[in-house]
C-alpha cells in the first residue's frame, strides 16, 4: 500500500472509531484531525467534504466489517439456525470491537444520517440489504436441506431477528451492560428452535 493509501485508510480507521465513540454529527473535521495528527491539508487532500469521508467509512470500513463479522460467519455453518444463534452471541458478548454503550455502529449512522442525507441512506441500505440477502438466503437454503420447516417464510425471520438484533443493541445502550443481551438471546434461542 502507497504511503498515501495508507494516510487515507488510517483516516478513515481513526475517524470511523471517533464517530463511533461520540457520533458523527458531534465529531467535527477537527476532532478526527487531532486524531489523526493529519494536517487539515492532508485531510482535504483525501476528502473534500466530511460527508465524503463518511460515506467513504460505510463503503471501505463498514462494508467490509459487514462481510467478515456478519455475513461470512452465517455462510460457514452447515446448519443456519445454529450459524443465526452464535453469531448473534458472538456480537453481542464475544465480539470485543462492538461496546454495549456505544451500540452497533451501522444502526446509529442509521438513525442520525438517513433523516438528512440521502447518499448516506443509499449506502446504508444497500449495506443492510446485503446482510438481508445472505441471511435469506441461509434460511432458504436451511429449509431445502431439511434444518427449518418448510412452511417458514425466511423473509420474515431475517427481518425479526435483525429488528431485534438493533432493538438489543440499543437497550444494552441505554442500560450499559451486556446483562441486558441475555434475555434476547435466551428467547432467540426458543424462537429459531420453534422453526425446526
């Protein structure tokens, strides 16, 4: 990687950490430059507005997150309803990145940008979507080789299990303390059980 490749993806690290932590429209260009220790030139070298930067986090941070931590581990599992469980545990207790009081990263550039920005909405979706179609297309895959009745409409399940998987991550937000996952994942457990 080019010295300045390097620059750029650091930025973006840095950055996508700063917003994380306090959120987007409360971290300013100066906030992530003092971060960074990037001149400001250097930062508008790379990215002529903050928004750019933003939705350059969604499409080279965020998007390949998605990839490594929630979609792969539900391509891995020979069963779904198992693959849907543990990876559900994995982000909610293992998974070190992911801080129960800052809650998922995806979901807060959600509810703050998509009011205001609709390039944000766009890349948001279509990263949603992407989880949406794998998990999909897991469960249908599932139901033909005979691990979910046949009768379970996967659309339907991914939307619930994703709804609650931001629903969680939200209380646990609220609550500050993985306590609160415990339930969820003990009624998901009897829930992708009732679709055997």
């Amino acid at each position: 990687m080019k010295k300045s490749e390097a620059t750029r993806f650091m930025i973006l690290q840095k950055a996508f950490e700063l917003i994380y932590l306090k959120g987007y429209k409360s971290t300013s260009i100066d906030d992530i430059i003092a971060t960074t220790q990037v001149t400001k030139g250097a930062f508008f070298y790379h990215f002529k507005s903050k928004d750019e930067m933003g939705l350059a986090i969604i499409n080279e941070i965020m998007t390949p997150t998605l990839t490594s931590s929630f979609i792969e581990p539900l391509q891995k599992e020979a069963n779904p309803l198992d693959a849907i469980y543990k990876l559900m545990y994995h982000l909610l207790i293992k998974n070190d990145f992911l801080k129960v009081e800052f809650g998922c990263p995806a979901a807060n550039f959600t509810q703050e940008m998509t009011p205001w920005n609709e390039e944000f909405s766009k890349a948001l979706d279509k990263l949603t979507k992407e989880w949406t179609k794998v998990m999909v297309d897991v469960i249908e895959k599932g139901k033909k080789d005979g691990f979910i009745r046949a009768d379970v409409n996967a659309k339907q399940v991914t939307s619930f299990v994703m709804s609650g998987y931001w629903g969680i991550r939200n209380f646990g937000k609220l609550e500050n303390n993985k306590s609160v996952y415990q339930p969820y994942l003990k009624e998901l457990k009897n829930y992708l059980r009732s679709l055997q």
